[in-house]
C-alpha cells in the first residue's frame, strides 16, 4: 500500500512536468532593473497588471513615472493575429493557431533605448465547432488569457538575461545624490 502511494505521487509529478507545468519562482533581476517604470499602450490590460503583480511580489521597486535612476520598461504594440491550422472532411470543425506578440524596450530616463526594440511572441491551438459555438468563445476567450500570462512569463525571463544585464550596466544604479559644485568668488582686493 505504501508502494502505491509513491508510485501515484511518481505519475502525478511526470503527468504535471509532461504537460508544461512549471513552478514559478521568485526572479532576481539585474541591480539597475530593481527600480522600474513600466509604460504601456494598455496601463489597465491584463499584460500589464500581470508585469506589476509579478516583478512587485519579486521584490522590484515599481515606480509611478520615469525618474533619475529609474529605467523605463516601455511595452507596446500587443497585438493577437489567427490563422487556420485544419479543418475536418464535414466543414463544422476548424482548428486555429492564435498568435500573441507584444514589442518592448528598456529606457533610460532621457528616452535613450538601453535594450532592444524586442519582440516576445507566444502562440496556442484552439478547436471551433460549428454545434457548439459559445463553447468555443470561451475556448478562445480562455487562450488569450493564457497566451498573455505566457508573454509575461517570457518578458521577464528576457529582462533576466545576461544580455539586459551587460545593456543595464552603464545606467548608474542611482542618481539620487546631487552633485554640488561650491563656488567660488574671487575675493576681492580694494587695496585703496
């Protein structure tokens, strides 16, 4: 009896790594990623939400506008396109591919681009049966969500790299402190 408790815990671990599951950790971003500003052309979308719950709970410090020492995660042209991946012999049931990509780049807090433009593209199957249409609205509606949580995911393991963190590194970590420049008056010399 004891055996086949393991072995049922044994099958059920490969069934959850066989399907793609992974655990997702906390992500440790390069020191001149710890203060960010995430731009969006959808501030209130889910992909962007999604960027702010996930680098927030991993320790990032999320900004409310670009500043001295802040880079700019600017996150734009998210855009879903469909193409026909098979059809059955009867015409009722179409198999789709939909595709979900969104372009982004790291700025520094003059505009300069630090990182990229890069593009993060994501893609999943869904099935439209002609009997069954409201089904199928919420396949699709249930993909897209996916495919957006999927784009984060990969998004910050790109920010994660090794080639953000050599583009990073010339951004100072912070330039909170200010440079004073005394200045100095000639004094003055009235020798009358």
């Amino acid at each position: 009896m004891k055996h086949k408790k393991y072995y049922i815990l044994f099958l059920l671990i490969c069934f959850i790594a066989g399907c793609g599951f992974h655990l997702r950790g906390n992500f440790k971003l390069p020191p001149n990623l710890q203060k960010l500003y995430i731009a969006s052309d959808s501030p209130y979308g889910p992909v962007t939400i999604q960027l702010k719950q996930i680098l927030g709970h991993s320790g990032v410090q999320l900004e409310d506008q670009p500043g001295p020492g802040v880079i700019t995660l600017d996150v734009k042209n998210q855009r879903y396109r469909q193409t026909t991946f098979s059809q059955s012999a009867s015409a009722k049931t179409t198999q789709y591919t939909l595709y979900f990509n969104l372009d982004y780049e790291l700025q520094d807090n003059n505009g300069v681009t630090l990182y990229g433009p890069k593009t993060v593209g994501v893609q999943g199957n869904y099935t439209v049966n002609q009997d069954a249409v409201l089904t199928t609205s919420t396949q699709e509606d249930t993909l897209r969500t996916e495919l957006q949580r999927q784009a984060v995911y990969q998004l910050i393991e790109q920010l994660n790299s090794q080639n953000v963190a050599n583009a990073v590194k010339t951004m100072p970590k912070s330039t909170n402190a200010v440079t004073s420049t005394a200045k100095t008056t000639p004094k003055s010399t009235n020798e009358n």
